[in-house]
C-alpha cells in the first residue's frame, strides 16, 4: 500500500511537471513570436503609409501653404514621389512638422519614418542617423539686404551679426569660416529672416537653396557671393534600418531615372 502510495505520488508530480515545462515552452513560443521586432520597411508596409518629417517653413522645400493648410515644395514632392514607388500610392504618405534642431530627437523616437527635409550629410550626423544617398545638392551662402556692404563670407568681421538656425550644419560653419562675426541662432528660418528684415542682423546664412527661397519672397533680399561649402541632402532614418534606406535608394533612382526628378525640380528650383 505504501508503495503504491509512493507510485501515485511520483506519478502526480511527473505529470505536473510536464504540464508546467509545456505551458512554459508554449508561453516562450508565443513570447518569442510576438517580441520578434519587423524592420522599419515591413511595419511601413504592414501599415500602408509611410510618415515623413518635413519643414513648413521653408520655401521651395517645405512652406505650409495658408490658403490650403497644406505643406508644398520640393521636399514634399520627392516624398509623394518616395511613397508612389514604394507603396504604389503617392497619397499613402504622412507629413508631420519637422526643424533643424527636432528632426533627429523625432525620428529616433520613432515618431516619423524618415527625414525629407534639407538636411545635410555629415560624419556627425552619420553616427546618430542612417541616410541614403544624395537626393539634392546645395551649398552655404549670405542672404543680405540690397545694397549691402557685405559681398561675401570675407566681409564678416568683428561687430558683424550673422543670422541662423538652431541645430544647423551653418551656425557651424560661419563660425569656421568667419571666427570674430556674432552669430545668433533662431528656432526656425522664418524667424530669422524676420530677424534679418527687422535689422536684428546684417547677413542670414544657410543653404543656398533655401535662401533663394527668401529672396524670392521678398525681392529686397539677395544671395552675395560664391557658396562656400558643399551641403548633400540626403533622407535619413532610424540608424540600422538598411532595409528602408535601401527601399528609399531604389525609389530614388527611379524618380531620377524616369525624369520625374529633374521635373520636380524645375518645377520648385528656377535659379
């Protein structure tokens, strides 16, 4: 009696134990499958659309447009373009408001798929963001006054005050290129040409691209002198998505090879 006892007993924890080892390996199965994270690429897909960050303050690249309350320009057309190609839909694409200084933080968030928004490529900037390759290519200019004494980056001495925006490859490179100037940096670019038309400053400084934006804006305005860097834009997402950025560089391609770019851009680049 004892022993059958003995018997029963193993018998009941053997039995326990398998059902508790099942239900742990099916919970691992489950937990394992569920937690297997999708590339950047198949959640787009999965979703149907794709958010892109784009400024809409910048004229010819990304204006918010006040009669219509959309967002229009060069930047907004390639990624209509972007979303066509990789979901064969230009509509199924999201714009939300991106700056110089938020473009990052928001997309590493994962508040946005990818950055379409005059930003330039740079070791530094590689190390926090992945980009494609080059979709536009620009240089750093002076926007002044017409009439102004200054001609060129070599006219920004001492006393000088240099207008531009907060988390910008300019704001560093005026202070490379013109070291004794003051230079004072805005939130956005509508904020410092307002600066710039109220007199806050003698010269604004970024993109070439950009500026002829403002001056074609306000005609008082004028670019001075050669561009003196180089500024690729390139579109960048998530670091270690290479499964998006190799979809966006494929869709690039295509918009080029196809002239849809080169019609793009004659369309917002007249200069």
């Amino acid at each position: 009696m004892k022993k059958s006892k003995t018997f029963l007993k193993a018998a009941v924890l053997s039995l326990a134990a398998a059902m508790m080892l099942a239900a742990c390996g099916g919970k691992s199965e489950e937990t394992s499958g569920s937690s297997a994270k999708k590339d950047a690429l198949t959640e787009i897909k999965d979703r149907g659309k794709i958010v892109i960050g784009v400024k809409n303050d910048t004229r010819l690249f990304g204006l918010k447009n006040p009669k219509t309350g959309e967002v229009e320009g060069f930047d907004v057309d390639i990624s209509k373009q972007l979303a066509k190609e990789i979901l064969g839909d230009e509509n199924k694409v999201e714009f939300k408001e991106v700056t110089s200084k938020t473009r990052v933080p928001l997309l590493q968030k994962g508040d946005i798929d990818a950055v379409v928004a005059t930003m330039t490529i740079t070791d530094e900037r590689k190390k926090e963001v992945d980009f494609t390759d080059v979709y536009f290519q620009a240089g750093q200019s002076l926007l002044v006054k017409k009439g102004s004494k200054i001609k060129s980056v070599d006219d920004l001495k001492k006393g000088t005050k240099v207008l531009a925006v907060k988390g910008s490859t300019s704001a560093i490179n005026i202070r490379e290129k013109a070291p004794e100037t003051t230079v004072l940096e805005f939130e956005n670019y509508a904020e410092a040409f307002t600066a710039l038309k109220s007199k806050q400053g003698d010269a604004l400084t970024t993109d070439d691209a950009i500026l002829y934006g403002m001056a074609d804006e306000d005609p008082s305005y004028e670019l001075v002198g050669k561009p003196f860097t180089e500024e690729p834009y390139g579109i960048a997402v998530k670091k270690g998505n290479k499964e998006l950025v190799d979809a966006l560089n494929d869709a690039l391609k295509k918009i080029k090879d196809s002239g849809k770019y080169d019609e793009i851009h004659d369309k917002w680049i007249k200069q």
